[in-house]
C-alpha cells in the first residue's frame, strides 16, 4: 500500500489516476503505430511483438517493452530514424515563431498537484536522477512520446517529444531561464520556480515556447503549478493537448520521486540549493 498521495487537477476539474493512465495507455498505443509503420520492432524481454501483441499489452508491460526498444536504438540511430519528422517539426516551428511576437501574447495552459508524503526534496532527487541515468529507458517509462533525451548538470536538456500531442515529434534544445524570463509572476511564497526556453536543435531558433513549473513546500508534500507558454500563433492543440502530456510526465516522475528517500546531508544540501534559488528569483 503506497503511503503517499498525488492529486491532480486541470481547470479546475480533478483528474484520476485511472484518467491519466487511459491517456498514457492510448499514446502507448499511438507510438506503436508509429514504430509499425517505420517497421522498428518492439521487443519485451528479448521476444519480439506483432502490433496486435503491443495492443494487448498492460500498461506496465508497454512501458517496458518501448524503453527496452529504446535503449536497445540508442541515441544516435534514433536521431537518424526521427530526422523526416523532426525536420518537419522544424517547418512548423518556425512559421510560429516567425508570426508570434517575442514574451507576450501567451497561449498558457496549466496542470495543477498537490503531494502528500512526497517532498520538494524527493522531486529534486528525481531530478538528479534523470540526470544522472542519461539514457533512453527512464525518460521513456516517464512518458511514452520522449523519443530521445540528453541531459547535463546545469539543466539544459535537448529532447526528441511529440509536443502537446500535435503532429510528429521535434527536436528541442531547452535551456533554463531566469527571472528576466519568467512569462508571469511567481506566485506568493514559491520555493523554486523551473523555467524554461526552447530553442530548435537543428538551427537554433528560438521557438518562443516557454515553460514555467513553480513549486511550494507544504507542511507534508507539495504544491505544483505546472505552466508551458505557447507563442500566440502556435496552434491552440498544442496547448490543450500538452497538459494531458503533463499529466502523464508528472504523475509518472512523482511516482518515482516518492522513491527517493535523501539522507540527512542530501537534505540538508537540498535546502542550501533551494534558498540560493529561492534568493535568485526574488533577484
């Protein structure tokens, strides 16, 4: 029995754990098709699956049996395999960013939780430890449309994502942003704001899009309010489409975080972390 709780909400309106695992089932089940057609197979445990077999799977086995395919590409002929569609992901972007005005004029689209036994400290860790893993498998269990992924210790990350569900995947250079940046005012007594810019891998354009994740200790857990910022011209799907993204991602990584158990000099290097950070957005 888990000793910990994960609430999530959208407009408003409470989401179940069993909603975000029909949406997280479904995409698994879009990425099959996408392998299917590419004639990428998908193996479980060294036995190779037909598209019927990849449907009836459970979502327990569907996680392992795509990160184990994906581990198994590796980094460099993934990139080769998704190049037709990121190319064209890269058409798409920048007409968007061609036709959007620079830091206003949002689109905003917002996923809002609430933990009860899984601490700021805990997603920290999660974080590190993606980080630290740098590999295809775990960011692919978090969610089924992160094709590729590489990440450093100062944050900049450069991922292959179906974006907010819209289309076929892009290829992001992210790079972390500061105040300077931030698209809205941080709410009253945040700890730690995750801000974000996004930028084309290929060119180096900067796409406009933003996100901005703002997080509050609580007396046993933690509020998030989770924020991407969609240029104004980019179509309102990948607005609407990207917080059943985020309902996955995030349900997904504070399952993991609740895992992390910091020991007494973890904490207390993690509060040093967050009063620097906290001091810096107030900067």
């Amino acid at each position: 029995m888990k000793n910990y709780e994960i609430r999530f909400s959208v407009d408003g309106r409470p989401v179940s754990q069993q909603d975000i695992h029909e949406i997280e089932l479904e995409r698994y089940h879009h990425v099959f098709h996408i392998f299917n057609q590419k004639q990428l197979r998908i193996t479980l445990n060294g036995r190779s699956l037909s598209l019927n077999e990849l449907l009836l799977l459970s979502l327990d086995d569907a996680k392992i049996a795509l990160a184990q395919t994906r581990e198994s590409i590796g980094k460099e002929k993934t990139l080769a395999l998704f190049k037709p569609e990121t190319d064209r992901a890269d058409q798409m972007w920048e007409h968007i960013a061609d036709t959007s005005p620079v830091g206003k004029d949002f689109q905003e689209a917002y996923v809002d939780v609430e933990t009860s036994n899984i601490s700021l400290f805990q997603f920290m860790l999660f974080n590190q430890l993606l980080m630290k893993k740098n590999n295809l498998y775990l960011p692919s269990t978090i969610h089924p449309e992160h094709y590729y992924f590489e990440g450093d210790k100062s944050g900049k990350q450069t991922i292959i994502e179906t974006f907010g569900m819209y289309k076929g995947p892009s290829y992001f250079n992210l790079k972390p942003g500061g105040p300077a940046d931030y698209p809205v005012k941080p709410e009253p007594n945040v700890d730690l704001v995750m801000a974000g810019k996004t930028f084309l891998m290929s060119n180096g354009e900067d796409t406009k899009m933003m996100g901005m994740h703002q997080l509050t200790m609580t007396k046993n857990g933690m509020q998030v309010k989770l924020g991407v910022f969609l240029p104004k011209s980019a179509p309102s799907e990948i607005a609407e489409g990207h917080k059943e993204h985020l309902l996955v991602e995030f349900n997904n990584g504070l399952h993991i975080a609740a895992q992390q158990k910091p020991i007494f000099l973890q904490e207390k290097m993690l509060k040093l972390a967050i009063k620097r950070m906290k001091a810096a957005q107030k900067a």
